[in-house]
C-alpha cells in the first residue's frame, strides 16, 4: 500500500522464490524534515531514521542507537554553462577554486571526505590530485581574465538546491566563500523537490546541487552521469572526448586502462571544463533502535528488508 507523501507499507511475499525475510509488514513514513523524523524516533514510533540532521550530530553520536556507514556517493554543483556568466569556462573556474571544500566538511561534521575529482573514495578512478585546490587569488585572476575586473559588472547569479537543512547550510558557505573570495554576491533559491526536479528540465537553474548515490560498485556509474546524453546531466554541457573516454573504459577489463580513461575523463570534465563542482563524498549516519536486530546497511544505501529482524 502506498499513501502518497505520507506512507508506505510493504508485506512479506511468502511466494518469492527466497522468501526468507522474518518481518511480515514494514511501514516505511516519508517525513521531509529530518527534524520531524527525529522527534518521532525519540517518542519511540520508528524503529531507524537516517538522514540525521547535521547540526544534531554531535548529540546524537553519542546515543547507543546511533550507526554511521560508508556510502559510495558524491555531493556536488552542476553549472548550466549556457547561462551567462557561465558560459564563459574561466567564471566557471573560478568558482571552482574558489569553494573551500574542507570548510564546507568541518561545518558539518558528518565524516564527509573533501572532493575535488568526480569519482569517490575506494573506487576504481578516484585519484586526489585531479581537480581545482582551493586557490582564492588565483580564481580572482581568472575573473578579472573574464572582464569582471570590476565586480559590480558581474551579472545576478542564483545558486539552488532542494529544500533541506543541510543543503541550506552549504548554499549559505558557498555564498559567503564567493563573496569573501571573489568579491560577489550570489542569491539563494530552494524548492520541494518535485518542483525542483522539474526546474532542472527547463533549464532556467545557473548553479544547483545534486548529489548521487552508487547503483552499482563501479566508476562507470559515475562517470555515466556527465556523457553528453545522460538524462541527469542538466548543464548543458558536452563533450565527444569524454563521452568516448567513458564508453570505451565500460568495455575493459584492464583495471590500469581503465584507470587512465578515467583520468582523463574526469581532467576533461573539471580541470578543462569545469561543468561540474564536486564538494565532497558523504558518510550516512543512522539511529536504530535497541529493539531491531538486525538493519543491514551497505556502500550503496541499500536496505535488504529481508534480512532485517526483531529481537
């Protein structure tokens, strides 16, 4: 049964081919605000929340109830470069070098791991040297390469994202690095995610945040997402070289050639054209309550409910 935005209630099926799964029922309730969910696992009505809120972190680490897990994912801004002032690489550049990634982690101290390439952590193709440093006077010089010289020339820029806590409290760093770095002021926008996703289709976002969680353990499902035909790349951006790169390396089996396409690829993508903005990869934090036995967690966010069960 599913009750739109509110719940949703899976039964066991006892004629699944490996129908081991101990629980008869699971009722999983969609709550937006992580602060709601939270005050409902404190009243004891759910059994395990994530998402914890990041300003809540510090308390809630040292509840027994609390789990924190790798999870293959990447967090980052796209740049739609058909947008003025961004289609113009060395603006796009410049507020590459400009975003201080380990400032953006220590804010919210969630075990997040600083990212300036497109492949995360513990994967084939992550490499830490690809991608922009934090370079504040050399991102200035690259704005005044572009003719914003005289910063008041700089046209209006809105960065958005989807309403939640925490992608609040990034968009607000980020603006206050541009302005303190770059001399600019950039505005804010959120929207409920229905409504944000289908403002990505219409193109009108200049900078937005998106994020992405593994489908499968391999860099292919990364850098998938940025070929040029890839239903989630909405910047507009394209490329002939990186689209070979990719397609080429899913083919192999080679794990040092693929490595090198990758390479390449993710240089083509950040440090040549910098469509993209990696932030950092995520950490994701849970509470589970003392009567659940066992709530398997894994790299990719997935949940096997057949395997979990009560005390």
């Amino acid at each position: 049964m599913w009750e739109h935005d509110k719940r949703i209630v899976l039964e066991r099926n006892t004629n699944y081919y490996n129908s081991a799964a101990k629980i008869k029922n699971i009722l999983i309730y969609i709550i937006p605000e992580s602060g709601t969910a939270l005050n409902l696992f404190e009243q004891g009505k759910l059994d395990a929340i994530g998402d914890l809120p990041s300003r809540e972190l510090p308390v809630l680490r040292k509840k027994k109830e609390y789990r924190s897990h790798p999870i293959m994912s990447i967090y980052y801004y796209s740049i739609n470069i058909k947008k003025q002032p961004f289609d113009d690489v060395r603006v796009r550049k410049a507020f590459n070098m400009a975003i201080d990634r380990e400032e953006i982690t220590n804010l919210l101290k969630g075990d997040q791991v600083p990212l300036k390439g497109w492949v995360p952590m513990g994967l084939l193709g992550y490499d830490p040297s690809i991608g922009f440093e934090f370079n504040p006077e050399k991102a200035r010089k690259l704005m005044d390469e572009a003719g914003y010289k005289d910063r008041s020339t700089f046209p209006r820029v809105t960065i958005s994202y989807n309403t939640h806590e925490d992608h609040k409290r990034v968009a607000a760093k980020v603006q206050a690095q541009l302005k303190k770095y770059l001399s600019i002021q950039v505005e804010l926008a959120n929207e409920e995610w229905k409504t944000y996703l289908q403002s990505l289709k219409t193109g009108r976002q200049q900078v937005y945040r998106m994020g992405w969680v593994a489908d499968y353990p391999d860099p292919d499902n990364f850098m998938t997402l940025m070929t040029s035909y890839s239903e989630n790349n909405h910047t507009g951006w394209g490329n002939d070289r990186y689209d070979s790169l990719v397609e080429k390396a899913s083919t192999l089996l080679d794990e040092k050639e693929r490595l090198r396409l990758y390479v390449e690829a993710q240089r083509i993508l950040i440090e040549q054209e910098s469509a993209v903005i990696p932030i950092y990869s995520p950490q994701s934090h849970w509470l589970i309550s003392d009567r659940v036995k066992v709530f398997p967690l894994n790299i990719m966010g997935k949940i096997a409910f057949k395997e979990m069960e009560f005390k």
